[in-house]
C-alpha cells in the first residue's frame, strides 16, 4: 500500500516566541526609557536594574549600558523626563487659569497633579545620591521645572539665567528664600500626599472625601 502520508512542512505554524512586553524600537533609547518607568511603576527602585529594564523591553541585557553607560544614566534620563513632565503640568493648569494669586495656585495644583499620577517617579526625582547630578540632560530639564515653579510666588522671573550645572540662576536673598518657601510647601504637600502621609488628617476633619481634596484646600488658601 503507497504511504499517503505527507509532511506539511509548508504553512507550519512557527513556534518562535517574543518577549512578553517586547517594545517597538523605533528609538531604543526611548523605547528603554519606557520599559525604565514600566519596572519602576510595577517594581519599585529596587527592581529597576539594567537587566530588569532589557527583559522589559525585550532586548539584550547590553542595551540599557550601551546607551545609557550605568544604571545612574538611566535613572538621570527618567529623572530628566520626570522634570520635563512636571514643567508641562505646572504650565498646562496655569494655561487654564488667570493672572496673579490664581495662576500662582493652578501652578501649584500642576505640581499636585504629577506627584499623584507619577508617585514612584516623582520620588526618583529627589534621589540625588542615585542621580548623575552633572548630566547635561538632567541640568536643563531641572531648570524647566525650577522655572515653573517659580510662578508659584511670582508672574515675572528676575533670575539671570543659570550657569554650569545649577538649575537657578542667580538671584538675591529675598529672592531665594521666597524660592525655598514655595517649593518647600508645594513639594512637602505632594509629598505627604503620595506617601499616604494625611489619610488620617483628612479622615479626622471630616469635611474632605479624599486626601487630596485637603491638600486642595490648602493650597486654594495660599
């Protein structure tokens, strides 16, 4: 009897896989800096390694150290773009607001509104033990966000402009301390919130569904 049987080499499904969060790399720095914030998010500073990020994002281990050099590169450009961020939160509410004490409190409602949708982000921010403090990319986007918040407590910025890698420019005591006031209250606010620092605050007073609604509160009493 003729052996009918045939091996249907053609039209086999292939049994090759790809990595479970495999990324599009149209640019492979970008599409690491992306993989970066997905393992921060899900895991947290402990688990963003070099390694962590590459399986992430579907490439070699090498990748993340060719482009980026060392974990502190990788971490500065997240840091970078955190700034950046934030720069265009702060600018998008007071866009939407008007002038003085009213841009002044969207300015810091923006400031809010990043920390609480980028907690793990915005924590990464002020590790500067964890930074390269000096990279280019970083220096300016510190600078971005510095000058947001500097319409915090006023519309018209007096500073010269920053030199070498610091991300005020000069200006003079009234000024810096005016600058240390805002910052010091608008960042500790977001920070307390994020930490889950006023639930029970809020939850005493009665009058605020939500932690946020009182830090709203507070800052709508600038």
């Amino acid at each position: 009897m003729q052996n009918t049987t045939v091996a249907r080499k053609r039209g086999r499904p292939s049994t090759k896989t790809t990595a479970p969060h495999a990324y599009h790399h149209g640019s492979l720095p970008d599409a690491l800096l992306a993989a970066a914030e997905a393992v921060l998010r899900r895991d947290g500073l402990r688990g963003l390694t070099l390694r962590a990020i590459a399986r992430e994002a579907g490439v070699s281990h090498t990748a993340p150290q060719h482009h980026f050099g060392d974990t502190a590169g990788v971490l500065s450009e997240l840091a970078a773009s955190g700034h950046r961020r934030l720069a265009h939160a702060m600018a998008k509410r007071a866009a939407a607001a008007g002038s003085g004490a009213e841009r002044q409190r969207a300015i810091a409602h923006g400031y809010i509104d990043f920390a609480v949708e980028n907690p793990d982000l915005f924590r990464l921010m002020s590790r500067n033990e964890l930074l390269d403090t000096n990279r280019p990319s970083l220096v300016e986007a510190r600078r971005m966000s510095a000058g947001g918040l500097a319409g915090v407590f006023d519309d018209a910025s007096s500073e010269r402009p920053a030199e070498g890698t610091s991300a005020f420019g000069k200006m003079d005591a009234a000024r810096a301390v005016k600058m240390a006031s805002a910052w010091g209250h608008v960042h500790g606010l977001a920070s307390l919130l994020v930490d889950q620092r006023l639930n029970g605050l809020a939850a005493a007073a009665g009058a605020f569904a939500t932690p946020r609604e009182l830090v709203d509160a507070v800052i709508d009493g600038f």
